[in-house]
C-alpha cells in the first residue's frame, strides 16, 4: 500500500512538472491579440417560388354582373375563384392571375374602366399589397388590389354597391 502510494505521488509530481514546462513555453511565445470580428446580420434565406403557370380565361368565367357592369376582361387573366356573384351585401369578390406586370395592369385597368365608364378615384394600398385602384360607376365601388409575384400578379377585385346613408335614418 506504501508503494502504491508513493508510485501515485510521484506520478503526480511527474504531471505537474510537465504541466509547467508547457505554459512556460506557452508564455514565452508572443501572444496574439484577437482582432475583433465585425457583427453581421444573419442573411434572410431567399425562398425561391415555383413558377406558376397562368391558363387564360374566357368571357365564360367572369360573372355575367361583370360583364355587365363594363368591367374589362384581361386577355392574359385567369379566374382563380369568384365569389357571391350578385352585387348585394357583402358584394362581389374575384380572385385573378394574370401573367403581366403591376404597371401594365394599372394602365390596362385605367384605360379600360375609363372607356367603360367608370370613374378612378384614390384608394391607399393594403398592407401587403403592392398596387391598389378604386373606380366608381353609378352606385357600384370596385376595388383592385395588386400583389407582384414575379412571373405574374396576383389581382383580387371586390365590387360592392355604395351605400347610401339615408337608407339607414328613421330606423
């Protein structure tokens, strides 16, 4: 047991002193300053969409209240989803894709609603949104909102009846 303990004091002993030899060598080479790294902002990741591909529609997809109305059919538009197709209440809402770009669209759909009849008015752009029109004709407020998806826009239009506020005095 004796020797045991003295083989683990000696072994002990031994690590030390190796241990000392190497941070005097440590300490006798130069020591390096750290430069400071510039802070950087993690880069967003880019999302790369899949191109979508725009089928035109036909006259046959837009409600016949549209048609009516004047409104002017995109010839590189396709309907995507078209709801409540009576301009009553909640009004009229359709979903298009149309294979161009947001200024094309403003001036086919400023020159196109003009020529129907229709009158532009100012209208403050959604949030998310990237272009947004408003025409008036009689009684009807259509809306157009726009969003850039690259290799085509997405366009919602909600057409709904003004509402008069003498409709709802005396009640």
């Amino acid at each position: 047991m004796r020797n045991s303990l003295y083989l683990l004091i000696i072994l002990f002993s031994v690590s030390l002193i190796a241990c000392k030899g190497k941070n005097e060598q440590a300490s006798s080479q130069p020591k390096a300053t750290a430069t400071p790294v510039a802070q950087t902002k993690p880069e967003k990741p880019t999302i790369k969409k899949a191109p979508v591909t725009v089928t035109p529609s036909d006259e046959r997809d837009y409600p016949e209240i549209v048609k009516d109305l004047g409104f002017p059919i995109h010839p590189k538009g396709e309907v995507m989803n078209v709801g409540n197709a009576i301009i009553e209440g909640d009004g009229l809402f359709m979903r298009l894709n149309i294979e161009d770009g947001l200024d094309n669209l403003i001036g086919y759909y400023d020159k196109g609603m003009v020529e129907k009849g229709w009158a532009k008015e100012d209208l403050k752009i959604f949030q998310g949104a990237d272009k947004a029109l408003r025409y008036t004709k009689d009684d009807v407020v259509c809306r157009i909102i726009m969003i850039d998806e690259g290799n085509y826009s997405k366009v919602a239009i909600n057409m709904t009846k003004k509402v008069n506020p003498a409709d709802f005095e005396d009640r």
